[in-house]
C-alpha cells in the first residue's frame, strides 16, 4: 500500500492529501508561480481547491506572509481558473 503525501493548508489549516491542493510557490529568482506539478524548487505554500479559500487568502494577505514576498493580484486570478 503507497503512502499518501498530506499537507496543510494555510488558509485552514486542514491537513488534506497533496493532490486535493494547489502549490504557490516563490522561486530562487524571487518569482511568484502556481506550480501544477508540486515539484518546483523553491519556499511553496499550499491552499484547498475552493474558491471561498482563495478570497480569504487575497482579502488576508496570508500568500504574502508565508512566501515573504509581495504576490500579484494575477497569481489569485490564475488559482480561481483552475478550480472546475
């Protein structure tokens, strides 16, 4: 039986299996990307597939703190078009 990676999100805090997550990553160049894959070098953060998650994490500035790095309103913009 394979090991099923789990990780928290940061908005609430919810311990949740890695695939039920969305990864905002801040690269070695000081770059800000959503990163599909989970595998991106760099300090990653991980927030639930929900819309309701990403409008609280853009009203609290929470991606901001954690990735200590200002994120553009295009990072929220790219999250809620990949909820279905």
């Amino acid at each position: 039986m394979k090991k099923i990676p789990m990780r928290s999100c940061i908005v609430t805090g919810e311990k949740l299996p890695k695939s039920e997550l969305i990864r905002v990553v801040k690269t070695p160049n000081c770059d800000v990307i959503v990163d599909e894959t989970g595998k991106c070098n760099g300090r990653g953060a991980y927030l639930k597939k929900d819309l309701e998650v990403f409008s609280k994490a853009q009203k609290s500035k929470i991606l901001n703190k954690k990735l200590e790095i200002e994120v553009p309103e295009s990072i929220y913009d790219e999250l809620r078009s990949k909820v279905d």
